[in-house]
C-alpha cells in the first residue's frame, strides 16, 4: 500500500535541475501529487495530506503538552503556549471584537494556529509546498468560518433581522429612497450620475 517513489520523493531534497544547482521552482503536478499511501483507494493520502497530518500533530502535540498541568507559576512550555494564545486573544480577540468575542476563542485560535502551520509548510525545507496550496482546506476553512458567522449573527438578531441588517445596511439607501428620488435623467440621483 505505501507508494516508494512518492514516499521517497517525500524527504528528499530538491535536485538542483540540469544546470548544476538552484532553486527548481514546483512544477503544476506538484499540486496534484501521486497518493503516497494507498495509492488507488478512495481514502489514499498524497504527500500534501500528510505534512497536513504532520502539523496538525505537531500543534495538538504542543497544545496539549503545555497545558497538560498548569501551574501558577508557568514553566518554559506553559508559557511559550500561553504566549501562542495571546497572539490570537490580544492581537484579534480583543483588539478587534472586544470582550464579546472572546466566547469564539476556541475557533479562532484554531483557524489562526492552523493556517499560519499549514503555511509554514511552503517554506520547510523538504516540504516546499504549503498544505493551503490545495483548494480544499481554504475551502474548509472558509466553509467553517461562514457557518460560525451565519449561526453567531442569527442566534443574537434573530433570523429576519440579521438578515435584514446584512442584506440593508444602515448606511446604503433603501431601495424605496433609491428610486423615489428622480434627477432631470432617467437615472435615480443616489445611485450615481
């Protein structure tokens, strides 16, 4: 079931082309790499799938070992994981949604840790390609975080009024004044000349 080729293609470094070294920029196949393990099956895991494994081992790893005990007095790991939740809690949490938003922590600082490792793939060395390059995690990023906004605005507003507040907003004329209001041209004035 394990693809050698691929899987060897996994951890050796980059060739440095016919010319003797360099940087080999990724070719288009480079996104759509061979499955590494089991290869023709429906559940087979390409060369992408796996560092996206590996980094979201890699942060589970960390989270949990720097929170496994918490003391009063943080050791090297419980501060370095404290500091990690500040970036998200200080620099987007409060900064941007204030204390109200601190109940969306936990997808926040997920989405955020995430990305940015799924990114830091692009530039490891024996990696070279970032996990996001693949148009199905952004998607499932997007996806999660549309549904966690749609279902945070309805459960506060309400179904009709939250999407009367997004579809309308306050500051655009309403559609009545819009058309209401007449220049000498056959346009309506509030919607430009």
């Amino acid at each position: 079931m394990l693809n050698i080729p691929a899987a060897v293609g996994l951890l050796a470094p980059m060739s440095g082309g016919e010319e003797g070294g360099g940087y080999v920029p990724p070719t288009i196949s480079e996104f759509f790499p061979a499955q590494v393990i089991g290869a023709d099956t429906w559940w087979g895991l390409t060369r992408i799938d796996l560092i996206a494994l590996l980094m979201t081992g890699l942060l589970v790893l960390f989270f949990l070992s720097a929170f496994r005990k918490p003391a009063i007095v943080p050791g090297k790991l419980q501060n370095l994981g404290e500091m990690a939740l500040d970036v998200v809690y200080v620099n987007v949490i409060d900064e941007v949604m204030g204390v109200k938003g601190r109940k969306y922590a936990p997808l926040l600082v997920t989405l955020f840790w995430l990305i940015l490792a799924f990114n830091v793939t692009g530039i490891l060395p024996m990696m070279h390609i970032a996990v996001t390059s693949v148009v199905g995690f952004p998607i499932i990023f997007a996806i999660s975080s549309y549904v966690a906004f749609n279902y945070a605005g309805i459960k506060e507003h309400g179904v009709g009024r939250y999407f009367k507040q997004n579809l309308f907003p306050r500051a655009s004329p309403s559609r009545s004044t819009c058309w209401s209001r007449r220049s000498s041209s056959s346009r309506p004035s509030c919607c430009g000349r």
